[in-house]
C-alpha cells in the first residue's frame, strides 16, 4: 500500500487483487457459518487472529488488508475488532497463504442492534446534512 500527500491512500494493484481473494473467501466462509449472525450491527466486539505460512518480508501489511476486506462481511468495523495472537509465520514450503480466525466477543440482542444502527444512521445523516449546508473553504 502506498500513501499520496494529504492522507490520500492508493492500493497497489496486487495490493486490491489480494483484499478481493480475501473478500471471496470470507463470503464463502460466512455462507456456510450458520451460526454467525445475519444483522453484523450484533457484533459488538470481535477478535481476528492471523497464522501465516511460507510469508517472507512484511507480514503486517497483508494482515491490515485482510482485516479490510472483511469489514461488511463478517463485520461492519474493523475498529470493533482487537488483534488475537500473532504467532511467527510457519515455513511449511507449501506456499504462500493465511488462514484467518474471527471470534466473536461480543454479541447483542436484535433489537438493540437496530437501535444502535438507527442512531448510528441518523448521526451520519446529520454530519452530510451540516457538512452540505457549512460554506465552502478556499485552499490555496
């Protein structure tokens, strides 16, 4: 992942190709999980652990684009979200991969979850609201 000037992110195109690979599997995985729950405003807490097997160099990196792709699938925020255990990774010679556990910690009943997501939209509502009505600023 490479940063650009003001917070700007850009995505290397192996970087995106990975996060999709990612996305994949997560829907594959989830839709097979009949456990997990189908309304992701119940999670309120959730753990991510990371094995990885035959990675050399930066293993952060892939792990902070896995967590992004799995946000709205097996979670609406990666903020709600606590890094589990990071062993080292294991040189297997199998090839490059990552097998990838999400625990939830938390869980609330239906009905509040709806709460917190009518709040949550209301809130952001009023943000484009105010930042639509606030007078333009000039840069230079």
């Amino acid at each position: 992942q490479l940063h650009g000037g003001r917070g700007d992110r850009y995505m290397t195109q192996e970087g995106r190709a990975f996060k999709a690979r990612v996305a994949i599997a997560a829907i594959a995985a989830r839709a097979h999980a009949r456990l997990w729950p189908a309304n992701l405003w119940r999670i309120r807490r959730a753990e991510i652990a990371f094995q990885l097997y035959d990675f050399r160099g930066d293993t952060d990196g892939p792990r902070k684009l896995a967590k992004d792709a799995l946000e709205g699938i097996l979670y609406r925020n990666d903020r709600l979200v606590q890094d589990g255990p990071a062993p080292l990774p294991i040189a297997d010679r199998c090839g490059a991969r990552m097998v990838v556990t999400v625990t939830i910690l938390e869980l609330i009943d239906h009905e509040s979850a709806e709460k917190l997501r009518f709040k949550y939209e209301r809130e952001r509502a009023r943000r484009k609201a105010r930042a639509a009505s606030a007078p333009a600023v000039r840069t230079k």
